[in-house]
C-alpha cells in the first residue's frame, strides 16, 4: 500500500512537470498597454499591439529593466533609462499620450548664424512606469534626401543621418512611433518618422511641416509648397504612418 502511494505521488509529480514544459515563459515585464504594467515575475510570451506590448529584460543590477524590445523578428534592443536619467535640460513637448510623452533636449548648441546647426536628441519617455529611452541624436552633417524623393511617400533614411529635430510628437495611434522635425537648411521643414524600437526611420517630402496628427485615422497631415503661375502655394497632404502618401487634403492655400 505504500510502495502504491508513492507510485501515484511521481507520476502526479511528472503530470505537472509536462505541463510546465509545455508552456513557453519569458522571465520579465511584459506592458501590454497604458497603465497595464504588471509585476515583474514569470508570464506566458505574448504578441505585441500596436507598439504598446513592450518585454523589459530585467537585468540590471538591483532587478531593474535596462533593455526592452518590441518582440517581433524586426525589432532591436533599445537602452531602458530611468526617467531621471534623461538630461535635465531636456523640454517636454506639448502632445502627449497616456502617459507616454516625448522630450527633445539641445545637446550642442548651434555654433552660430550660418555655422553648424544644434544637435539634438530626443526622448520617449513611459512618466507613468518612469522609463525612458532616446529615440535619436541629430546630426548636422546629415546627407539631404531631396534627390531621393519622388514626391510621393516617404523614403528610408539611416537612423544616424536625423538632420535636426527642433519638435517632437508621438505618431498618431503608436506610441512606440515618433515624428520629428527641424529646418536646418533655413528653408524647408525635414520631417521624419522614427521607429526606436526597429532602428528604423523615414523622411516625408513635405516642406513645410507637420499641420495636424490625425489619432482616430492614425495619419500625419503635413505641408508642402508649390509654385505656379500665380505664385507660390501650399497644400496638404495625409501620409500613414509608414510614410505612404494617402491623399491631398483641401485645396491650394495662398499666403
């Protein structure tokens, strides 16, 4: 009787050890979305979501989280700061969403009139988990992507080569997007899309900057100026948030 007790002990035992190995688990925090954080201990892996399911590896020294990555097969590492981190200069921009809010800090100042334009960086920052991570840093030597448009959508521009980013916002409906923009050629606005966590970005062909985000459609309205017979022109245009032209918006507008 007990040798039979012992017997269904192991294989009860072994009953639950299968189950376990069926089940994949990732050890850290998984954020599926604002205010959803959860504790940091073991749960089932997990699809991301419109960039707002974020997987924070814990491996800092005391168990805090310094990386985090979307998950899907094109996402890269990213640096997770604390929020206090981020350089106290750093100015916070007006659109936000949740909790989610984008800085934009001047690392190096312009070197004059005419001379080399600031440097920049930029920062995503989660206030409410109080994370962040930076986005990019300018470069004033950035190659001009004009010759590369077609007028159209978008083109892809290495990360590195972020001209300037005098403002910032969060792409309308992801959070884990940024648009950012500057005029370091004293006359046309270059407005980019940032993906941190792909170490991607793209340049839209407008000129003029952004005009509006659209957050229910998810678009970017944006401007650019024309010429024609009776002067100059300024017309917008919506692009998703890949870039992709969409359609003109409205008609020609004159100063």
């Amino acid at each position: 009787m007990k040798k039979m007790a012992i017997i269904i002990v192991v294989v009860l035992l072994l009953l639950v050890a299968t189950a376990f190995v069926g089940c994949k688990y990732i050890r850290g925090q998984i954020l599926d979305g604002p205010g959803m954080e959860r504790d940091s201990t073991d749960y089932p892996q997990e699809e991301p979501v419109d960039g707002l399911n974020k997987e924070a590896i814990l491996d800092g020294p005391d168990g805090t989280s310094t990386h985090a990555f979307t998950g899907s097969k094109d996402s890269v590492e990213v640096d997770l700061l604390d929020i206090n981190d981020m350089p106290k200069t750093a100015v916070r921009q007006p659109d936000s969403h949740f909790q989610h809010a984008v800085y934009v800090n001047i690392d190096k100042p312009a070197s004059g009139e005419g001379e080399m334009d600031a440097v920049y960086s930029v920062w995503l920052a989660d206030e409410r988990a109080g994370t962040v991570i930076k986005v990019c840093i300018t470069n004033p030597m950035a190659e001009s992507q004009w010759q590369k448009m077609n007028g159209k959508d978008a083109v892809d521009v290495p990360i590195t080569q972020i001209a300037s980013a005098e403002k910032a916002y969060i792409a309308p409906g992801n959070v884990s997007k940024v648009i950012v923009e500057g005029c370091p050629d004293g006359r046309n606005m270059w407005t980019y899309i940032i993906d941190p966590y792909k170490g991607t970005a793209k340049q839209l062909p407008s000129t003029e900057g952004v005009v509006t985000l659209e957050w229910e459609k998810k678009e970017i309205i944006a401007a650019s100026y024309g010429y024609d017979e009776d002067g100059r022109f300024s017309v917008k245009k919506a692009y998703s948030l890949e870039g992709q032209f969409l359609r003109i918006v409205g008609d020609k507008e004159r100063e």
